[in-house]
C-alpha cells in the first residue's frame, strides 16, 4: 500500500477486515479490494469499474495501491458495508433480482445505479413499475427473416399477462402469455445485445421463445423486474400460505447449461446434425439455432422430482404446481 503514515494504514486494514466487508457490497464476491471514498463501500474490481460511470456519486480507490488520508480512512470506519446498505437498500421489493458477480454486466451496472444515483430503494414504492403495469416499445427478433423490429409490448398484473402487438395501434396482440408460463433471462452474448433478454414460455408443452432487446440497459432492466413482480404477485394470490421467499425462488431462472451437441435419430441411422441444446429446470430441450423463436423440436424429461424430506408444505404445493405446468 503506497504513501500515508502508518497509523493511517493500519486504522484503514482494521476496517477492511471487518466481517460485513468480507464481501463486494454489490456482487457478493469475496475479498473485495476497492472501495469508494464518497459512500463508504468495499467493492470488487468489476463493480469499482461501474462505480467510475458515476463520479458524481462515488469515487473509488484502490485498497492495496492507492493513498488513503485520515479522514477518507475515518469516513470507510463510521460507515461500511453494513451500513451504507441499511441507507441504499432500505426497501428492497421481495421480488427485485440483485445480481451476483456471476450475472452479466447489464444487471450488475443498473443495479448498482439503481442503489446510489436513482436511490430506488431509500423508500418504498419509488419502482416505476410498482403500479401493476407496464407498457412500451422493445426490439423483437423476427422468425422468418431474423432481423429485429420495434414491437410494442404490454405487462399487466391485473390479467396476468405479457402481450406483444406487431403495431403500435393494433387492438389485438400476436400473442398474449400467461404470466406464470414465463421465464426471462439476460442473453447478451447469445443475442448478439448488451440488453439481450430470452423470454421463454410454454404453449401447447411446447417451449418458444420471444429474443428482444432494448437500446437503455434501465429499461431492459425494468421489464425483467417488472415481469417478476407480476409473478409474485401472481403467486401470492394462488399459494397465500406460501411465504415470501418460498415464491421468490419460483420466479425467474437462469438456464442450467447451454451449447451445440450432436444429435441422430431415435434408430441411430442418420447422419449426425449440429443442435442446440439447453438445460432449464427439469427439461432438455435442442433447437435448430440458439434463437430458434418458436419451433422447439423435442423436449425430454432430464431429471425426476427429488423431493426433500424437509419440504415444508407450502414448498410441496408450490414445487406440485411447477410440474403440473412443466
């Protein structure tokens, strides 16, 4: 650690090796190395860099490299993790999805904009999709020629659906979801988008899937938490014995694994073709192409149901629902 005295230095480790700043205050990774002098927070390198989009709010340093003075050293001592996020998540919404360092870069950067420059979460109800609704313009893959297209889209907790209309003033949709079919999960690289977002549902037991996109990575951001609260919402109401975090592990979902395999026929007598192939809860599924939109070829049961012995009811009746839908 370069410069500073050493009275300095050691006032700055005994801060650092506090429990509650054992972890990135943003993505949870361990052994955060930065942090930020204007918050207060011990952050990783990934999250230091989206901090530095935002100066006006924080400036970082470098816990190992940079000089800290006494009173930035007093400011990380008098706050810290624990309680710079007492302030910025104060009133989290049981159904908002906080990204881990695992999660792509979109999700991480709007949530941690989300916490210190929007301040969404200092008090309850400020989400501008708290209200039930939500509606507006995404980019929509085409099935037939693959080119993405401007569609207006329409989120709505009180009929419980996602629609899509191919014109702004259409009257009816192209397709109209069921909010508890559905599944979204980021796909930037998959995509070919920053913002790429795979919205998945069953029609028919068969899985299709609607590719968009949206050029404000808040936006996208939005529609995925917003489609997570009408789910909960959802939920809430056909399992109201369930507790909160029983249904909050029932909503959105990455793919357990995806990727090209080589696939033959049911007699092993064609010639191999290159598919793709995707992992999700309990089904195997392979497409022609990785943003095949709607024609699933095949789905085959992966897994069995293991039930826990120490499931509570409430999870037995919520996990009972999933496989009849599945």
């Amino acid at each position: 650690m370069a410069g500073g005295n050493e009275q300095s230095m050691k006032a700055l480790k005994k801060v650092w090796k506090r429990a509650e700043n054992s972890l990135c205050a943003d993505c949870g990774k361990p052994d955060p190395d930065w942090a930020s002098s204007t918050l207060g927070v011990f952050i990783c390198l990934s999250c230091s860099g989206i901090h530095r989009n935002i100066p006006s709010i924080s400036k970082v340093k470098s816990l190992k490299m940079d000089y800290w003075d006494d009173a930035q050293v007093q400011f990380l001592a008098k706050h810290g993790n624990a309680v710079t996020k007492a302030i910025y998540e104060a009133h989290i919404p049981i159904y908002y999805y906080q990204p881990t360092y695992n999660d792509c870069q979109v999700l991480r950067e709007q949530w941690i904009r989300a916490k210190y420059e929007r301040k969404e979460f200092t008090e309850p109800g400020k989400l501008p999709y708290s209200d039930g609704v939500k509606e507006g313009i995404l980019w929509k893959r085409g099935r037939d020629n693959g080119q993405f297209l401007p569609r207006k889209f329409l989120l709505s907790e009180r009929e419980g659906c996602l629609k899509y209309f191919t014109k702004q003033d259409a009257k009816e949709p192209k397709i109209n979801v069921k909010i508890d079919v559905i599944n979204a999960t980021f796909q930037p690289e998959k995509i070919g988008n920053p913002n790429g977002l795979q919205i998945t549902y069953l029609k028919d037991n068969k899985t299709r899937n609607i590719f968009v996109y949206h050029e404000s990575g808040k936006e996208v951001v939005d529609w995925f938490n917003a489609i997570r609260s009408v789910q909960f919402h959802y939920l809430k109401v056909a399992f109201p014995i369930a507790n909160d975090n029983e249904i909050k592990n029932r909503l959105t979902r990455n793919f357990l694994k995806e990727g090209y395999m080589e696939k033959t026929g049911p007699k092993q007598r064609e010639a191999f073709k290159k598919r793709w192939f995707t992992l999700d809860h309990r089904r195997l599924m392979y497409f022609k192409d990785p943003l095949t939109e709607t024609d699933q070829l095949e789905w085959i049961r992966a897994f069995t149901s293991v039930i826990n012995q120490a499931m509570t009811p409430q999870e037995y009746a919520i996990e009972a629902y999933f496989k009849f839908k599945s």
